[in-house]
C-alpha cells in the first residue's frame, strides 16, 4: 500500500489544499468531482505540486498534521521548492 502525502494548487483561488491518501489516483477523482467536498469543490483547476511518499500510515498523518499546522503558504512553497525538506520530514516523523 502506497501512503502519500499530497499538496494541491488552486490558481483561480491562489490556495494550497494538503492531504494524505493510500491511493492519490482515487483521492484525485474524488478532489475532482465531488461537489460537496468542503474545501476543493470551491475550484476545477487543482493541480497536484508536491507528493511525498511515505513508509507507514502513521508517518503520513503525521506529516500531513505538520504541514496543516504550520499555516503556510511560504513553508508550503519552500517545502515544494526544497525537496531536503522532504527528507527531513521523514527523519523527523519516523512513523
């Protein structure tokens, strides 16, 4: 099982959505076409711009709760940016 975490770019709305799924093609289908969806519903045009898989469950929440909690769109775009901060991430939250 693939564990990833996600980070989605709204042009339209100038945004950023994070996310986690154990399958991104099905997660995309639903950020797509679900128009009850709280958040990404809002645009069509999300496009994915950083993944980042990961070894467990635990460590993909883990990572995506500390993306969420920065609250960020400068960390978001460095993150995207700079992939050792990628790799910290994963040193930092082992799973």
């Amino acid at each position: 099982m693939n564990y990833t975490v996600y980070i989605l770019f709204s042009e339209k709305l100038n945004r950023y959505y994070t996310g986690a799924t154990s399958n991104i093609d099905v997660r995309m289908d639903f950020h797509e076409n679900a128009e009850n969806h709280k958040y990404t519903h809002k645009a069509d045009d999300w496009q994915i711009v950083f993944t980042l898989e990961c070894e467990n469950k635990s460590q993909m929440l883990s990572i995506e709760k500390h993306i969420k909690s920065m609250k960020s769109k400068v960390y978001i775009q460095n993150l995207i940016q700079y992939p050792e901060m990628a790799a910290k991430l994963k040193i930092q939250y082992p799973g």
